[in-house]
C-alpha cells in the first residue's frame, strides 16, 4: 500500500513537487560547518582561548552585535573548534553554554554549571555560599586528575543586567581557571554594570557588523542548496530575501526565516517553485505572526493603550502624549494607570517596535514633545486586538 507522507515527501503525485530536500538547515539551531564572513571574529576568539591549550586561563571576552548577526552561531562554532583542538592534551578544558534567557539569577547559572561539570547541587534550597563554593571547589579538588580550565559563554546576557548578572560576572571572573565569554546586544553594556565588576572582568572586545545584501546572499546560498532541492528556487529568491534582510538591520535569522516560509508557502501552493512572490507572502506572513503574537501577550494595560493610539491614528491625529493620555483614559475608564506609568508602556511597546516616537522642539520656550507613530500595519493591530 502506498503511504501518504512517502507521496508528500517525493512529491509524485497530484501534492506537486517536492520543494525541501532537508528543511533542518532553516532551521534557527543548525550550526552549518561554516560560517561565511565570520571567519575573522571567529579568529579572533580562537586567539584568546588558545591560552586554555597552554593551561592558562584565557582573557574574558565579549561580543557585541545587532540581533542575527551570528554571535550565538559564531561562539558554538570556535566552542567546537576548541573541544576539537583539546582532545588528547594535558590540559582539561572545558566550554559551557548558558543562555541567560534560561537561567535568570546567579544562583541558577552557577548550579546549572556545577551539574554541567558533574557535581550534584539542588536547582534550589542552598545558600548562595555554598553553591559558589562548590563550584570553586571543582576546580580546587582537581577532580579530573589534570589541570581544568573552564570556559563559561554567558549568552543573551542583556537579560541578567537588571536582575543580577553583576553578581554572576563577579563571581565567575573571580574564580580561578574560569573564563567568560559573554554575548551582548548592546555596545553600551558595561555602562550597565558597576564598575568593580567591570574592572574584574577586564575583558577584550569582538563586534560583529550587520551583514550586508551580498554576504547575506552568500549565506543563503549555503543553506539553499542543503535544504531545497536542485532547481526549485527561482533565481531572484536569494537575492530578494536578503536585500529584505538588509534593510532589517542585516539580520541572518530573518533571512533565513524569509527562505523557510517562502518554501513552506510554495509547497502549500502545490507549486513546483518558490518564486519572488512566496518571498513577498513570505514577509506578510512573518510580520503578521510577529505584531499578533506580541499583542497577544501585552499586558492588559497596555493593549489599551494601544487601543488609544490605534483611535488616534486612524482620525489621522499627529499622537502627542497628552492627547494619548486623555484617549486612553477614556478606553480604559476607571482602572487607567498614572500618566507617568504611561511613558514606560511607550518606551516598551518602541522596544518591540510596534510604535516609534520621535522628540520635536516646538521653538525657543515652549519646550518639546513626544509624537508617537504606530510601525504595524492598522488593520492587523485592529483585528488582533478586538479578537483576543
Ligand atoms: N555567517 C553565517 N553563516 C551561516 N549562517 C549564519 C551566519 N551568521 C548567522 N547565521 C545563522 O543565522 C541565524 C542567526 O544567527 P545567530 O543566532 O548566531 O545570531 P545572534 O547574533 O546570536 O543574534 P541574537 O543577538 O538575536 O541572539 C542562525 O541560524 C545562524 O546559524
Ligand atoms: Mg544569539
């Protein structure tokens, strides 16, 4: 009998061509054995924790860069490469990752580490003395009858800086044989934390620049030619998604998010290509699923407060904050927050990119003001709003 997902999948019959050969390498978690235009950073990274080959602890090192400019990619890459180069020398080392989106407080990171490295601590209960000296204690107790030196990769560390990443840091760069690689998406990060950790962490700096069209071109190309099968994409389909994703900031993951949906909506349309148009779908698609999953989850208070700027946008009103203030009072009636609580939601709600505000002086005197603009489309933020 034949099976219906073997049809699918060949693409012999009336489902159309088959147009992924293997859609894992879309995916935002394959790490491809190249990273094209990334070799330098990645060089340079190699330079610092050579030192852990030759048992010394290597410098602390940070990475810097726009989101999807291939940080995360680029420290599992130079982590493999070390892993690689260490097997059969008389130096332990080891590399740990953490995603601090995971494990928010010291606590969490540094039990996470002493289970990475074997020891068995309680994810809660302990002080935070005693799970520190366990961890230093690896390292002291010689446990694996050879010198260790640990290299700990604090990814998304942005997310720690307001709770207690200071702590983390500190604690780490003051353990002997640890090293700390830490991923940052802000060029201004250390102005965040104080400084005596600042001074502790002394660390060397790597940027990583948006891609630009012709090096995301490249990187699609890679991926394309793993994923799709031979022939299906038209010729102008790489080209488009990465000139889509240079304009967002030189973004790889939305790149490839644009090839991926592009090819899940050909394969819908029983097409036997993917086309510029499924790209131009493809970006609807995307945008459409991020502006209703971000609304979806707002809080309460701030759904209105779209709803407010929503009202004043579409009577085509140039949306100052105290306008927006007096409208959103009126849509949330009795359980509207202060008016100083209202600049904090602007301030997200600009994070997340659904609106954008600019400050313009009116003249010599009468100071400035705040004009709110919404960035997503009015009929979409319409119909998610009144439909959740
Ligand atoms: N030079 C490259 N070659 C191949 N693939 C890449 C390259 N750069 C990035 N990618 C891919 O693009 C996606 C995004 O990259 P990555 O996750 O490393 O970005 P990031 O800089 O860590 O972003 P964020 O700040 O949002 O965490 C991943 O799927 C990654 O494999
Ligand atoms: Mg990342």
């Amino acid at each position: 009998m034949s099976n219906i997902f073997d049809e699918i999948q060949k693409g012999d019959d009336s489902f159309g061509k088959s147009i992924f050969k293997d859609k894992k390498p879309l995916d935002h978690r394959f790490l491809p054995d190249k990273l094209v235009h990334r070799e330098e950073q990645i060089r340079q990274i190699a330079k610092y924790w050579i030192d852990a080959l030759n048992g010394v602890t290597p410098s602390n090192v940070t990475l810097y860069g726009k989101t999807g400019t291939g940080k995360t990619a680029a420290s599992k890459f130079a982590r493999e490469q070390l892993i690689d180069a260490a097997r059969n020398k008389r130096v332990q080392v080891k590399v740990e990752y953490i995603r601090c989106t995971d494990y928010t407080t010291e606590y969490q990171v540094i039990a996470q580490l002493c289970q990475q490295l074997g020891r068995d601590v309680p994810n809660r209960g302990w002080t935070k003395g005693e799970i520190v000296n366990t961890f230093r204690d690896i390292f002291k107790t010689n446990v694996y009858g050879s010198k260790l030196i640990l290299i700990v990769i604090l990814d998304e560390i942005d997310i720690l800086l307001d709770k207690d990443g200071d702590g983390i840091l500190y604690t780490l760069t003051r353990t002997d044989n640890v090293s700390v690689l830490s991923i940052s998406n802000y060029l201004d990060f250390k102005n965040l934390i104080k400084s005596r950790v600042t001074s502790s962490l002394n660390d060397k700096e790597i940027v990583f620049p948006p891609y630009g069209a012709d090096q995301l071109s490249d990187i699609l190309f890679e991926r394309a030619q793993l994923a799709f099968n031979d022939d299906v994409l038209d010729s102008d389909v790489i080209p488009l998604c990465s000139a889509m994703a240079a304009k967002e900031e030189g973004d790889a993951r939305y790149a490839l998010d644009l090839l991926k949906n592009a090819g899940e909506l050909a394969f819908d349309d029983d097409s036997d290509k993917v086309t510029s148009a499924h790209v131009r779908m493809a970006k609807d698609r995307i945008e459409h699923n991020k502006v209703t999953e971000i609304i979806q989850t707002l809080p309460l208070q701030q759904q209105r407060l779209l709803e407010a700027i929503l009202n004043l946008s579409k009577q085509g009103e140039e949306i100052t904050s105290g306008k927006l203030y007096d409208e959103y009072e009126m849509v949330s009636k009795k359980d509207a927050v202060t008016y100083r609580r209202i600049f904090d939601f602007i301030n997200e709600l600009e994070l997340l990119g659904i609106i954008s505000t600019n400050t313009i002086s009116r003249g010599r005197g009468k100071g400035r003001t705040n004009i709110i603009k919404l960035q997503c489309d009015e009929n979409l933020l319409e119909t998610t709003l009144f439909t959740i």
